[in-house]
C-alpha cells in the first residue's frame, strides 16, 4: 500500500507540475501526463499489439479446419473444444494467450495509478467550454464514448460476428461512467483513446506495408 500511495502521489505531483508551475492548467496538464503515461508503455503495447496480429493471423489460416470441427460435432461442444485444443497445441497455438494476458494486467497498475491520480488531484478549473473538471459534463462523456467506440473499430483482425456488440457495448459503458466521474477521467479517455486509435492505424500500415506483394 506504500508504494500504491508514493506511486498516485507521484503522478499527483506530476499533474500539480504540469498545472501549476509550467502553467500548462489543468486541461493542458491531464492531456500531457496522459500523453507521457502513454508513451511510457508504448513499447508494451505495440509488442501486444503485434503479437496480437500474429496470433490472429494463425487462427485464421485454421479457420476452414476449425469449421470442420464444427460441422463434425455441430451438437457436441465438448468434442469441438478438445479437438481445437489440439489443433492448436499442433500449430504451436494456446486456446487463452497468457502472455498477451500478462502483458495487459502489467498495465493496470500504470494506467489506474493515472485515474487515481486523476480523481483525488483534479481542482475545479474550466477547460475549453467545460466549467468544471471536477465535475462530469455531458458533451464530453458523448466525445469519450465515441472514441472508444473508434478504437474498437479501428482494432486489427477483429471478428465480423462480434464487431458491433465489441464497438458499441464498451462505448456505452464509457458514456455511463463518464457522465458519473470528473471531466478530468473523461478528457483521460478521450487522449487515451485517441492515442490507441493512432497506434491501430499505424500497426495497421506497418503489416500493409510488409505484406509482399501479389
């Protein structure tokens, strides 16, 4: 728990820093420590993120045998989950990525340190037409909900079937939470989002890029 406290209190520093001594203002400030945080993981998560394409683009190749487990036991999900199992382990393939998992809880600390610092540190300063970043503002939360809906959208080799509950039930959990938190998480995701959405296009022109050629 010390180091919990010392690591919030860090970022709490940071963000008074940003504010008030380089005069950035609390707007400016949440967006600079967001973009640092960021930054700092960069590294994690574009490795994930390729790993991620990866691993996608090996279950892909497997699709027509997996729909063949399918077609054989169409009433036996047990029998489809051992064969899968096995076609997998034969391609080198877990059913459950635990690395790509591991990496992801490697960032929580990181990325809910940040909110934590956010929520006790966030004064009651205007921002742009925001009055109050304290406080929750509607058209914010709208603009927070949008851009994770857009960073779902954007996210590479996601499954057609799944598509649109996976774009719109995160953005509708965003709108109802940003419409109970401060502006400051709100203008959070909103950078934060905006940040993976840049991340999934550029991964994206980068495997376009290394595709050979037909």
């Amino acid at each position: 728990m010390e180091f919990w406290h010392a690591w919030t209190g860090l970022l709490q520093t940071l963000l008074h820093m940003l504010a008030v001594d380089w005069g950035l203002g609390a707007g400016l400030a949440v967006i600079a420590l967001t973009l640092a945080v960021r930054a700092a993981l960069m590294p994690l998560t574009w490795s994930l993120a390729c790993r991620s394409i990866a691993r996608q683009a090996k279950i892909s190749s497997l699709e027509p045998q997996l729909r063949a487990i399918r077609e054989r036991h169409p009433d036996d999900p047990r029998a489809q989950m051992l064969e899968t199992v096995e076609l997998y382990r034969r391609h080198g393939l877990n059913v459950a990525d635990g690395k790509g998992m591991l990496g992801s809880l490697v960032q929580l600390p990181v990325i809910y340190g940040l909110y934590q610092a956010l929520r006790g540190g966030m004064s009651s300063a205007a921002f742009l037409w925001i009055r109050d970043l304290a406080r929750p503002d509607i058209h914010l939360a709208i603009i927070a909900a949008l851009t994770t809906a857009l960073v779902m959208a954007v996210a590479p080799q996601m499954s057609g079937e799944l598509r649109v509950a996976l774009i719109l039930l995160p953005a509708l959990l965003c709108l109802a939470a940003a419409l109970h938190l401060s502006s400051g998480i709100a203008l959070y995701w909103v950078t934060s989002n905006l940040v993976s959405t840049a991340q999934s296009l550029a991964l994206r022109e980068v495997v376009r890029r290394a595709r050979p050629s037909v």
